[in-house]
C-alpha cells in the first residue's frame, strides 16, 4: 500500500506488566503462524496421535515374521490309581508316586502361506503411510484456515483505521456545519444528519472491534498462545508480490503433491495389498514346529517311576482348508470390486483437483484486476468528496449530496484497503490447492 495502515504496538511477552492495558500486544509474522499451526494445533495433535498409532500397527505386523514360542509349566496332586476286577468285587490299591510336575517348551515358525505375512507388513506401512498423509493434508487445511482468520483479522484493522480516519473526519466537519448553523447558513436537519452519520460510524467501529476480540481468541486458542495476547498482522506482508506461473504448472503438481490425491492413490495400493493377503487364503499353510516335553512321573511302566521322562520332537505341518475351493474365489472377486472402486475414486480425486486448481488461478487473478479497479474507484471517490464538500460549504450542494459523497468515499476505501490483502490469499489457496502450503 502506498500509506500505512496501521501504526502497531510492539510489547514483547517479556517486558514486563502493562499500564492500563488488559493484554499483551505482539506482531506474528504470517510464517511464525503457520509453524505454530503445525506444532501446537490441536487438531493436528489428533492427526499425529493417529500417526503414532499406525506405526505402533505396523510394527506389530512385522511380528508375524517371528517364531512363535510357547511354554507351560505344570505342578499336581496324583492319587493311587484302584484296580477292580470285571465283577467290581475285588479291589487292589496301588502305590503311585504323588507328585507330579512337568515342563513343555515348543516352537513354530511358519514357513509358507502365499506370502501373507510379508503381504500383511505391507499393508501396514501402507496404512502408515496413508495416516502420514492424512496428517499433511490435515496440516494443509488448518495452515490454510489459519491464514484466513490472520488476513481476516488483518481486514478488520485496516478496517477499524478507516473508520477511525471516517470519524475524524466527520467530526471536523460536523464542527464546521454547527458554526454554520449558529451563522444561519444550513438548517437545524443538516446537523442532525451528520451527528447521525457521526454516530453510526462510531457504532461500527465499536463492532469490528469486538469482531477483533472474537477472531483474535480463536486465532490464539488454535495456535497454543496465551489468551490475553493480542495478534497484531505484520504489514509487510503487503510488500510481498508473488510471482504467479502459467496454470499448467499448476495442473502438473496435482498428481504428486495434491494431498487428496495421494491419499487416493495410496488407498488403492492397500487395496491391491488386500486382495494379495485374499488370495493367499486359498493356498495350503506350511509351518516347521519343534518341541520339549519333561513330565514326572513316569506312567508308563509298571509299577510307575517317581523320576523325570524327558521327550523332544521336530517337524513340519502341511495345512489347508478344503472349504477355501468355493470361498476363495468370492473373497477373491470381492477384493478386486474393492480395487477398482479405488481406482475410480483416484480418477475422481485428480480431476477435483484439476477443477479445484483452475477455480484458485482465476480467482487469484480475479483479485488482481479487482485490486487495480478498487484502487481507481478510490481515487474518484475521494475526489468526488472533496469536490461535494466544496460545493457544500459553499452552498452549492445539498446535505444528502454530501451524505451520499461520504458514504461512497468509506465504501471505496473499506473496498479497496482489503484488495491488497486478498490477493495474498487467493494466492495461499491456489498453493493449498496443489500441495504446496
């Protein structure tokens, strides 16, 4: 801009307590707001926690490639066995050892089942990776979101500036049209229509200040800062003039970098990685096993030994599950529905992307010629003032004329005052668009 806005009031958090202030004052420059946003938002920390959280699965995933390891261990009473002849008339007590223990230890490790457990670990990551890019698209949007509350809170202290400059001006001029009236040269309705137009300047800028405090708290709660600060805009943003490409630049960055896209993309790659994992179902399941066995006591001869039988054994089991013939083939088909309904859903994601990029670049543009328009209906407007004023002081011009010449002098400047900003915005939003926030 060609004036300054707004004169700020630097107080840094450490300088100590205020005089006659209620809160601290702090400029934040627009890069500061979105590191904070990715560090302390609190939407963000959900999507990270979700993060932590697919890792943590994959992790334990990638256990099924260990061996799995068993052992019991057993202690008892065994109470001396009776032995009764065929007629149940005659019995004989036998002594048997009465305490029994015994300790197994066994091991498995499965050997093949159409590469499910590496297929599984895959699939995993794949989540992982999926929630890793639910974060960064999530961190897109509330960077974005945090930039629009920053401009907006930006609008309405140029805003608050403007109607400050309005009522100083009013007031001069309500001053002038009351000696005026005291010399009888305009009626008693004249000042009437300025001291109404005087106070409903007033009223609105005591409305865009508590729209400051409503937008200020939650701009200070989503980026973790104390509440009784107060975020004041850096104005040098305004010096920035970002160098916009041709929009097939644009368009090319959708596939690699646009976080819908990815996600979709991603979300097929686990949908063939489930449709490996299905058809491994239908294959037979080869697992090595080896084991120890040491029991008392020992029961197998006669009379029975009060000492330790020592067993071990080693091995391979062949399993399959015969009703897999006519399931697997319906699981089988069901995956693949899945993957081609991803696919598609891909396809979709890339040309909402396209559609959502083009809309951006031409709105980007749009601000541009907007601003150039804005800039000239403010000179004119302000010419037009000053030329009715003239005519008003002088008796050439009537008090709505003057009213009218007012009102499009503050409808030109509250215009054209945010013009500059939106630029800057539509500009975020066309790189929010590709990924590139």
């Amino acid at each position: 801009m060609k004036h300054i806005l707004i004169i700020w009031t630097v107080v840094l958090l450490a300088s100590g307590p205020l005089q006659a202030q209620d809160s601290l004052r702090r400029v934040v420059p627009l890069p500061e707001i979105f590191r904070l946003t990715e560090t302390a938002n609190p939407s963000l920390k959900v999507s990270a926690a979700g993060v932590a959280l697919a890792r943590q699965q994959t992790e334990v995933a990638r256990l099924q490639r260990l061996p799995g390891l068993n052992a019991s261990l057993g202690a008892g009473y065994m109470g001396d066995p009776l032995i009764i002849d065929r007629n149940f008339t005659n019995t004989t007590s036998v002594a048997m050892p009465s305490f029994t223990n015994s300790f197994a230890l066994q091991a498995t490790q499965l050997i093949f089942k159409g590469n499910q457990v590496k297929n599984n670990i895959a699939a995993a990551t794949l989540r992982e990776q999926l929630a890793e890019l639910g974060l960064e698209k999530n961190t897109q949007d509330m960077k974005l979101l945090a930039a629009g509350n920053y401009f907006d809170l930006y609008k309405l202290y140029n805003q608050r500036k403007v109607y400050a400059d309005n009522i100083a001006l009013a007031g001069e001029r309500l001053k002038n049209i009351r000696r005026m009236h005291a010399e009888g040269m305009v009626t008693r309705n004249d000042v009437i229509r300025n001291e109404l137009l005087l106070s409903n300047l007033q009223l609105a800028s005591n409305v865009i200040g508590n729209n400051i405090n409503i937008l200020n708290k939650q701009l200070t709660t989503a980026l973790g800062l104390p509440d009784e600060l107060l975020i004041l805009p850096d104005t040098t943003l305004l010096e920035e003039h970002p160098a916009v490409k041709d929009i097939r630049y644009y368009q090319a960055l959708v596939p690699g970098h646009q976080p819908d896209v990815k996600m979709a993309a991603k979300s097929t790659e686990i949908a063939q990685a489930g449709l490996k994992v299905t058809k491994a179902d239908r294959l037979p399941s080869l697992s090595a096993y080896a084991g120890n066995n040491l029991s008392r006591p020992v029961t197998s001869v006669s009379p029975a030994l009060d000492a330790y039988a020592n067993g071990w054994q080693a091995g391979l089991t062949l399993s399959f599950n015969i009703a897999s013939i006519y399931t697997a083939p319906k699981h089988i088909r069901q995956a693949e529905l899945q993957v081609e309904q991803y696919r598609a859903v891909e396809m979709e994601k890339i040309q909402q992307a396209g559609v959502a990029v083009n809309a951006a670049y031409v709105k980007h543009n749009e601000a541009i010629t907007q601003w150039q328009t804005l800039e000239q209906n403010r000179r004119l407007a302000e010419e037009n003032y000053r030329i009715i004023e003239k005519k008003y002081l002088n008796q050439l011009a009537l008090a709505v004329d003057l009213l009218d010449a007012t009102n499009a002098k503050l409808d030109a400047e509250l215009q054209y005052t945010n013009a500059e900003i939106n630029i800057l915005f539509t500009y975020y939003q066309l790189l929010k668009t590709t990924g590139q926030l």
